[in-house]
C-alpha cells in the first residue's frame, strides 16, 4: 500500500464516528443508517463503512444492490437516492446471499481497503458500523481509521447493558472519545391511545449512562415502519423526531 493510497481521503473526510456495540442484534445498522440519513437531511454528506462484514445490511436498508466500480487504483462508493455513500461487502458480491466465511484477519483487511482504497471524495461525515464485540475488526478500525468518537447502542435489557459496558471500556483503553448512548427497542406506542409501553422496563441504560459520565443521545421506538422502510431499501425515509439535535454531540 503507497502512502498516497493511504492519504487519499485526508482533509476531504472530516469526521468518521463508529457505532458500536458489545452484543449483536441491539441495532447497530439502525443507529448508522438514521444518523447518517438525518445529517444527509440536515444538508452535510454523510457515508458509511460498512464494517460489518459477515453481517452485512446497509446496502438493502438503503435500497442498494449495484456492484460498486473502481478505476484500478480507487474504488467508488456507491450512491443511495438521499445522497448517502456506501461501502460494503455486498456490493462486491454477486449474491448479496452468499455467505462470507474468512477468517478474522482477512476480514479486517478488507475493513482496511475500504478505508484505504476507497475515494470518499467530500464528506462532513463517514458513518462506521461496526460488527458485534471488541474482536480483530473493532481493533483495526480504531488503529487504522481517525476516529473522531464513538455512539454506544444499548437495549433496555440489563444483559445488553452488561456487555455494552465491555465496548465502552475497549474504547476508554483505545482513548478513542465515546460521544455518547443510543437505547434501542425503549418502549412501544399503543396506537389508540399514544401511551408509551416500555416492553423491557426503563432506566437501565440512563443508569449505565450515569455510571460512565455520559448522555443518552436518543431513545429509538420499536416502530413497525422502521422495520417497513428499511424491507423497502428507504429508510432514509422515516420521519421522526429522533436525531434532530445530532448535530450537537457530534463533532464539527
């Protein structure tokens, strides 16, 4: 790898943030693909690296299915209809199905390429979702990438709070700036009456919030449009409240 390869995307990247989590499956992608698409709204450019690499579902959140191009030295990302960029596995398979079975090593390489052999071009912000616990891929990213902080993705549920702690004490040893805590699935909305119905009880990530010295950035509903837009490949779509002060806790 040249060092003009490894510098392509200086000065025109000017914040990458990683979304994070200790456990599989509280919403990472969710997390990525709503932030980078308020910010897209809010009129700066966003992408995303797709780092989860056995786990890949940025593209089809976004509506994604293209193979991405290359001029033999850079890749291209590829383009959502909001304007976002994406970067990711599936969009270098012919079958976005096809299983990705490599070992850990060559999977933070390919993590690596995309930051190194991609031409981002312009962007305000670079969106890093992140594939579960604190492995190979998580280390690459925070040694090779410069990485501004992080959003930490919880659930209501005390077990998932237990093991976010693990990611957040990975990234106070990194010193890489944890910007803040995202509870996913925090209540749902009786469609009657509007009340709020807190499935998983409430408090605990406020608690893990305190316990660390940081903010809970948001509380994500559990939303059946959510889950409709993101089948759709438009979840760049959802309108809502939620993110509407992000630009307050990421960094300029």
């Amino acid at each position: 790898m040249s060092e003009e390869n490894k510098n392509i995307n200086e000065g025109k990247v000017k914040n990458v943030i990683a979304v994070v989590s200790g456990k599989g499956g509280v919403g990472k992608s969710l997390v990525t693909s709503l932030l980078a698409s308020r910010m897209q709204k809010d009129g700066y450019k966003t992408g995303i690296l797709d780092a989860d690499i056995t786990g890949p579902s940025i593209p089809k959140m976004f509506g994604l299915k293209e193979i991405l191009k290359g001029d033999g030295k850079y890749m291209f990302p590829a383009q959502a209809k909001n304007g976002t960029k994406v970067v990711s596995l599936n969009l270098l398979l012919e079958d976005e199905e096809e299983p990705v079975i490599w070992r850990g090593p060559i999977i933070s390489n390919i993590v690596r390429q995309f930051w190194e052999e991609t031409n981002w071009g312009e962007l305000d912000y670079l969106f890093v979702d992140m594939p579960p616990g604190t492995g190979d891929v998580a280390l690459t990213v925070f040694q090779t990438l410069p990485i501004k902080g992080i959003v930490v993705v919880t659930s209501a549920q005390e077990l998932v709070s237990m093991i976010v702690q693990k990611a957040l004490n990975m990234a106070l040893k990194m010193n890489i700036p944890i910007l803040g805590l995202v509870e996913n699935f925090s209540y749902a909305t009786c469609p009657k009456c509007d009340e709020k119905i807190y499935l998983f009880g409430q408090g605990k990530t406020e608690l893990a919030a305190e316990k660390n010295n940081l903010k809970v950035l948001e509380n994500i509903p559990i939303d059946p449009k959510i889950s409709e837009l993101a089948d759709k490949g438009e979840i760049y779509n959802y309108e809502s409240e939620l993110f509407k002060d992000a630009k307050s806790f990421l960094l300029p």
